[in-house]
C-alpha cells in the first residue's frame, strides 16, 4: 500500500469513528421508540427490487407486556452474559474469530444483543470490516446511554422474525395469534430458536434445526428453573448452550 493510500484509506476510517462517535442521537433512545430501523430500510429496498410487496408489521411492546418465559429464552439463545458485559462478549468474539479462520471465511458472528441492536437500528446485515467497527463504536455508545433493560426492550421490538415480522408482538401475533405476554415457554424457545435466521426458519415449521435448538434452550429453562416441570426427566443430559 502506497503513503498516498494509506493516507486516504486512514482519514476515511478516522471519518467513519468520529461520525459514529457523535452521531445518531443514542441517547434519545432513553425515552423515545424508533419508528423505523436501518434493517427495515435495506429489507424495503431488498423487496423493491425483486417485486416483492411486503409490508412490515410491527406493534410496540413494553418490556413488562413480554412473557418472562420469551425474555429467558432470548437471552439464552442470544446472548447468555448480557447482564454480565458491557457490550461484547470478547469470549464469543474469539471462538468466531479462531471459526473463520478456519474456515477462511470472514462471517465474525459472536455478537451480543446490544451489538445486534446497534445493526438493527443504524446498519445492515454486511460483514465487511468497516460496518463492524460502526457496529463497535455504536455499541458502547448504546451500552453507556442507555440502560440494560431498555437495550432489552428495544432488541425485542426491532429484532427480526420473519419476512415483513419485526418486534416480537408481531411475531407472536404471527405465529401464535396471541400477545407476546402469554406466550408459553415452549413457543418461547421455539421463537428464540430461529432468531440467527428468521428469514430461513421459521418457529412452527418442522425442521431439524428448529426441533434441536429450541429443545435445547427450553432445556436450559428447565435446569435454572425458570420452567418448573413435575416430572423432569434428567436421563437427558445437557452438553452445550445453543449454537451463536
């Protein structure tokens, strides 16, 4: 690389931190719901051009009108330290670093909920090198501004379910035809269980991956008696928490 390029390819990254550093407003998010995310932006301009009309649907929820059950089983399945860090599991991080070398292929995942909430409202699902230092920045400005339970909050009104299906009031009344406060802990794995690809999995369908995941995290809910079940059988025997 040329001093000439260098120079360049510095000042735009240095731009980029700067920009991210002041701007969007994060701490607005304190009081005030986002009307529509970056995600569902690219998701119209995705739609638009294959000539798909698809409306999104969407219907606010506070954190108190979501089933306990629903909360657990998302953090289970997404991010099982989130009380713990301050944005970034850099355990996670790693195991996906040392998995994409592996597999020369540069995916990265690991991320956290307040990291996927970062890509949710001001990114879109690339990859590349350059959107993960946003998402970085955006992330531990998330993480100071605004508190754990409205990052929560937040995740789960904006977060993915389905073609068209964002927040998990939408997705309950989807999939369940019930408000998102009295879905069972069953449908609650089931709906955490397809998160890491809604568009591909969906939390009534049969597949194998949904069958596998979500039994696992309602495992979970089970062993830390977040479900309490009378006659639990313990000849099944946990060997790891669901796959990022």
């Amino acid at each position: 690389m040329t001093k000439k390029l260098f120079i360049i390819v510095f000042t735009v990254f240095a731009l980029i931190i700067a920009y991210y550093l002041i701007f969007p407003n994060v701490s607005k998010l304190k009081r005030e719901n986002p009307k529509k995310t970056s995600f569902m932006e690219y998701r119209e301009r995705e739609w638009k051009k294959t000539g798909k009309k698809i409306k999104i649907r969407q219907a606010w929820v506070q954190l108190s009108q979501i089933s306990p059950y629903l909360i657990k089983a998302v953090l289970i399945a997404e991010d099982d330290k989130f009380y713990k860090h301050e944005g970034f599991d850099f355990e996670a991080i790693q195991e996906a670093i040392d998995k994409d070398i592996k597999e020369k292929k540069f995916k990265f995942g690991g991320s956290t909920i307040s990291q996927q909430l970062a890509k949710n409202l001001y990114l879109t699902p690339s990859k590349n090198p350059a959107r993960k230092i946003r998402e970085a920045i955006l992330t531990w400005r998330i993480e100071k501004n605004l508190s754990k339970k409205r990052i929560l909050e937040l995740y789960l009104n904006v977060a993915e379910w389905g073609e068209g299906i964002f927040g998990i009031e939408a997705a309950s009344l989807h999939y369940y035809a019930k408000s998102a406060s009295d879905i069972t802990p069953e449908e609650s794995a089931r709906l955490a269980s397809v998160l890491p690809n809604p568009i591909k999995y969906t939390p009534v369908g049969d597949s194998t991956y949904v069958e596998n995941r979500s039994r696992i995290i309602y495992d979970i809910m089970v062993r830390r008696g977040i479900v309490v079940m009378p006659e639990y059988d313990d000849s099944y025997q946990l060997q790891e928490s669901p796959a990022q």
